[in-house]
C-alpha cells in the first residue's frame, strides 16, 4: 500500500466525517474507497509509531470524542507494568469522588511488596472515556495497538493487572517471558473492602516471583 492510500485510510479511521462527501481524484482511488467500503481493504487500526505514542493517543477519536484521556505513569525500569481495567459497574461520579484514594491505594498496595510506584509502568487498556455508547469490545480492540506499543517499549518481566483480566487473554497467551498477575481494581477494593485480603494474597505472590527474577541475577 503506497503512502497516499495509507494517508487516505488514517482520514478515513480517525475523523467524524459528519456526512461529508470524500472526493476522490483518480480511477485508482475510487477503486481502493470502494474496497474499503466494503471492508475488503486492510484495516486502518496500524501500530501506533513508537516516537509519537502519547500525541496519537491524544488525538486518538476511534471511539468517538473522549472525555478525557488517561495518561500512563512512571518509567518502568524496574520491569513491572501495571495495567488498569475500570470496573463497568461504577457512575462517572463515582469515578471521580473516588480516583484520587484509588491512585493512592495502587501506590500503597505496590509500596507494600517493595515497589516504587514512579519506577512501574502504569497504564489503562482503554484510553479515554468517550462520550458516545461505544461496546466495550470495540474499545478494547481500538486500544489494542496502544497498549500492545507499550507493552513493546517497557517489555516487562511482570504485568499486574487490576480489573477484569479476560480481554487480555490473546495479549496474554502471545506475550511469552512475563509472567502475569490479576488482582480487583482499586476503586472495586474501596467499595468493597473485603476483597483486599485477595489482593494481598496475589501481590504476595508478585513480590516472591520479583525476588525469585532478582535471585537468578
């Protein structure tokens, strides 16, 4: 594919065309639009360019306009990549009335196995909170290549997950060399204060495979 239909499929993917009228300039570009109309065109969803990850999940509108974008946080050197997963049952107000003690209890919960928050690699699997209805399933596929381009950068030995794990299965089984852990969301935690003896079980369990990984050094 030359660059000019690669230009034309990013306009294609990542604008609200809001009923306008693409114009096409020659024979071969109506035939590679119709293509793409009927979806026998490769997708548009490319892996994001490592150098301009944050900018293109910034103006990223796959889903729609964002309400927000979530950025990552910390540098990752010490090898562990924490990935969020919110939890559906939860209002947008509750989100924020509880996000500052959710940052708060990430930090304690991976302070207590020994692990400098700013020194992980913590991010969400979806980016942003869109303001339109968009499926979860949809959301997830979209941010797909962002997190897969993380997961590349950082190529971490551990990945925490804190949410619901099972839309990672196929990054998961691919993704050899890291072992993986899952534990609830903090805000889940927080409204449900049982669940963190789990937690504390699993992260247990994270900390003795990090000194098993500091071990065979």
């Amino acid at each position: 594919m030359n660059e000019i239909f690669n230009e034309i499929l990013q306009y294609l993917k990542y604008h609200q065309l809001r009923g306008r009228i693409i114009l096409h300039k020659n024979q071969q570009e109506l035939e590679f639009l119709t293509r793409w109309i009927h979806g026998t065109e490769p997708s548009a969803c490319n892996p994001p360019r490592a150098k301009n990850l944050a900018a293109e999940i910034a103006s990223c509108t796959r889903c729609g306009n964002a309400l927000g974008k979530k950025r990552s946080f910390g540098t990752g050197e010490n090898g562990v990549m924490v990935i969020l997963n919110a939890p559906r049952l939860i209002t947008p107000e509750e989100k924020r009335m509880l996000k500052s003690e959710a940052v708060d209890l990430t930090k304690k919960m991976l302070g207590a196995i020994h692990l400098e928050a700013e020194k992980c690699y913590i991010t969400n699997i979806i980016k942003c909170d869109p303001d339109v209805d968009v499926k979860p399933s949809s959301m997830y596929k979209n941010c797909a290549p962002f997190l897969e381009e993380e997961f590349k950068r950082i190529s971490p030995h551990t990945v925490i997950v804190m949410g619901h794990i099972v839309p990672l299965k196929k990054f998961i089984d691919s993704s050899k060399n890291t072992k993986w852990f899952n534990i609830e969301h903090p805000i889940t935690i927080l409204k449900n204060v049982e669940l963190k003896k789990g937690a504390w079980i699993t992260l247990k369990e994270v900390k003795k495979h990090i000194e098993s990984i500091k071990g065979a050094r």
